[in-house]
C-alpha cells in the first residue's frame, strides 16, 4: 500500500523516527536507516501478534511531496 502527501512540510527523518516508535512501542524488534529523502523502517516482531513477517515502509521524497510505502509480507 503506498500513500502519497503534498504541501505538508514534513520533516521525513522525524516521521520515520516515530514510525519506529511506534513499532517499538509495540513489542516489534525495529530498524531505520537512510537519510536526506529516502528513509527504511524495518519492524520484525518479537512475539506472534498475528504477523508472521517483517514489515517495511519505505519513505521517499521531500518535505513538501513525500509517500509512505507499506509492504507487510505475503
């Protein structure tokens, strides 16, 4: 599932730091790497919620015109 946001002036670094958060937050085992306009979130997690799988969101773009790409397994 990708989403796309234009004319927000959101700072990608801090949007995927919380994305992270809010993985961890919830017991998932979470990884970020990238920088500038393109950022990786990672969330594998610790226990069975009903998610067997790694979950990835991808974020790209600039402040002003970024997506979320969410890929969560088969």
């Amino acid at each position: 599932m990708k989403d796309r946001w234009k004319d927000n002036n959101v700072d990608l670094s801090l949007l995927s730091e919380r994305i992270a958060q809010f993985f961890a937050k919830r017991q998932f085992t979470t990884s970020l790497k990238g920088g500038g306009d393109d950022y990786v979130v990672v969330a594998a997690p610790k226990a069975f919620h009903g998610i067997a799988e790694k979950i990835k969101l991808h974020v790209l773009g600039s402040p002003d015109d970024f997506s979320v790409d969410f890929i969560a397994g088969s």
